[in-house]
C-alpha cells in the first residue's frame, strides 16, 4: 500500500472516531436538554464528517478507505461511550430498596446526601426505599455504601432530566418547555 494511501487511510480512521464520538456525546447532551452543547457538538461532528465521507466517496475504487471509514465509526462508538461514562454529566436518581434503610439513610445524610425514606413492604415483609438524588458521578459512593450496610439490598438508578427543590427553584429557562408557571 502507497504511503499516501496509508496517510488517507489514517485521516479517515481518526476523523470517523472522532465525529462519532462527537455524536454520541451529542445525543446525551440531547437527552439532557443541553441545546448549546448539542448544538455545538453537533456542528464539529457533521463538519467532520462531511470531509471523511467525501473522501470516501470521491475515492470508491481504493477499499482500504471504506475498511477505514467502517473501523473509525466502530472505534468511535467505543471511545464515545467512554468519554461520556468518563465524563459522568447530569444528575441521577437512585432508589435503593433495603432492610436496614433507616441505618443506610443516617450514613448517607452524614456523607451530604439528601436521602428521603419511605417505609414499604415487600414480598419478604417490610423493607425500606431511600430515594437519593445527586450528580451522576457520586453515583458510585451511594451504592458503595448500600452494598456495604445491606450486601442484600436492591437497586435502581434512573436519570433526571429536571428537578426542583425549596433549596433550588427551577430556572426560568425551563418554564415554557414544561408549561410550569411561576407565582408572582
């Protein structure tokens, strides 16, 4: 193979890792209702790719670019999903059901954590959920800690798209989105 073909091949294999990747975290931006940061990812992904295809496309005798084109797209959905798990935006929501919920919610409030409980009863008798909201990346010292105080408990994780409280109202920006109307 040429240098040149190699040098293009290269281009094309990075610039699809790279524009898919933009896309993927553009989609989480989407789903967060982040329209700036979507809108901008979006820009550089389509700009990007609009030259690797081009290149593609201008070159469909040369299959060593198309294997290229195709190896960048599945490296980019890799690394995407990387940087977005790295990255850990957004707010979750994790609702952990337990015996020892009382206990559980005492040293999770002493770590900062809003834990709300609710008293329940499940198929084995009473049980407890704790209803926790917090930013993503703290996520993992929650279920640390539920796992270590109750190796038995259960768990679910769901993302918050938006949230209020007494401490933070909700920004005017969401209002019309969500038909909510503020009292004078």
């Amino acid at each position: 193979m040429p240098d040149s073909l190699v040098l293009s091949c290269l281009l094309i294999f990075f610039a699809r890792v790279g524009d898919v990747s933009l896309g993927t975290l553009r989609v989480v931006m989407v789903t967060q209702g982040r329209r700036g940061r979507a809108a901008l990812f979006g820009f550089f992904e389509v700009l990007i790719w609009v030259f690797a295809a081009s290149k593609v496309i201008s070159s469909l005798g040369k299959p060593q670019l198309a294997v290229a084109y195709a190896a960048g797209f599945a490296v980019g959905n890799y690394v995407g999903l990387t940087l977005e798990r790295w990255a850990a935006m957004g707010n979750q929501v994790v609702r952990v059901f337990s015996r020892r919920g009382e206990q559980l919610a005492d040293e999770l409030r002493t770590q900062g954590f809003r834990a709300t409980l609710f008293h329940g009863m499940g198929r084995d008798g009473p049980v407890h959920m704790l209803y926790v909201e917090t930013e993503r990346r703290r996520i993992p010292s929650i279920l640390n800690e539920a796992r270590r105080l109750d190796p038995q408990c259960f768990y679910v994780v769901d993302d918050v798209r938006i949230a209020s409280s007494v401490d933070d109202p909700p920004r005017k920006r969401w209002l019309p989105a969500y038909n909510i109307r503020q009292r004078k």
